[in-house]
C-alpha cells in the first residue's frame, strides 16, 4: 500500500492565521461624556478633580479606548490628561472607537512578527477568521511580509487566491 503523502506539509507553504493576531486583552472604552458640565463643555477643575479621584485601577491590563459620545466641546489636552492617569495601568491606550483600539492592537500583533524568518517563503493567510475589520489586518500583514517573501496568497492550501509574487531578477 503506498503511503499518503501531505503535499501541503512538503511543498514548503507557510500558512498564517489572522486570529493569532487578535487583541488578547480586554478591551474597555471610557466615554468622556459623563465627567462634562451639563454634558456640553470640560470644565478644568472639575475634569482634573475627577483624573484625581478616579479609580485607574481598575483598568489594570486593559486596552482602553477613549471617546466621548456626546456632542461637546473637549480640548485636546483632556485627552493627554486621561491617558497619563491611565498610563500606569492600562496595557494599551488609544482615542477613538473600539474598532481603532482593535486595529491598533492588531497592527502592533503583526509589528511583532520577524519578518526576515519569511526570507523567501511562499505565504498563505488563512481566509476564514473572526476577526474584525480582516481587510486591515491583511493589509497590515501584507504591508510587513511583502519585501521579504517569495509569494503571498490568500485563502486555504487546497484553494488560494495568488496575491503578491515577487519579480525575477533579469540576469
């Protein structure tokens, strides 16, 4: 009987799975709205009351997103205010929505890939996942492994969808 051989395993194809780059914290908005003076404006004495009195930690570890949900004037400084006291204990910290915390996490998931270790490998992304916002992850991934492999594919070994291909050198 001959024995069956996995042609995927030998043919040498490196398959990348977008979940492995998922946030792995939790993730935590604080909404700004709640500490304005008749939810309309900042006032500096009250909101610097309120970065002194907060309890921060109870943010240890977590990716914070800050927002505000109403529409109000918040000056930019009020942002740099909430971020120093919630620098010491938050893992991550981003303005904006949850979707531009996960995408600063995914980003930052991918920077940690060493890239020279794809020196020339053929690469299929995995196309099935349960990330959100999969087409900035795979930009993002593409973005960091494209000078470094040969090939670049999207999909399931069985059935990829070809990417990038590195030129060949004219001789």
């Amino acid at each position: 009987m001959d024995e069956i051989k996995n042609k995927i395993k030998d043919s040498g194809l490196i398959q990348l799975d977008l979940a492995d780059f998922k946030p792995r914290s939790i993730l935590l908005g604080l909404d700004l709205a709640a500490h304005l003076w008749q939810g309309l404006v900042l006032k500096e004495k009250d909101f610097r009351f309120w970065i002194k009195n907060a309890d921060w930690e109870s943010y240890q570890g977590k990716s914070v997103y800050i927002y505000c949900s109403a529409d109000a004037i918040i000056p930019t400084w009020a942002f740099m205010l909430v971020s120093a006291a919630l620098h010491p204990h938050a893992a991550c910290i981003c303005v904006g929505s949850k979707i531009d915390l996960e995408k600063q996490l995914i980003a930052e998931n991918i920077g940690k890939i060493d890239a020279a270790k794809f020196k020339n490998a053929k690469v299929i992304v995995k196309g099935c996942s349960d990330i959100s916002n999969p087409e900035f992850a795979l930009v993002t991934l593409l973005n960091h492994l494209q000078p470094h492999v040969d090939s670049l594919m999207y999909g399931e070994p069985c059935s990829t969808v070809p990417v990038y291909k590195k030129a060949k050198k004219k001789d």
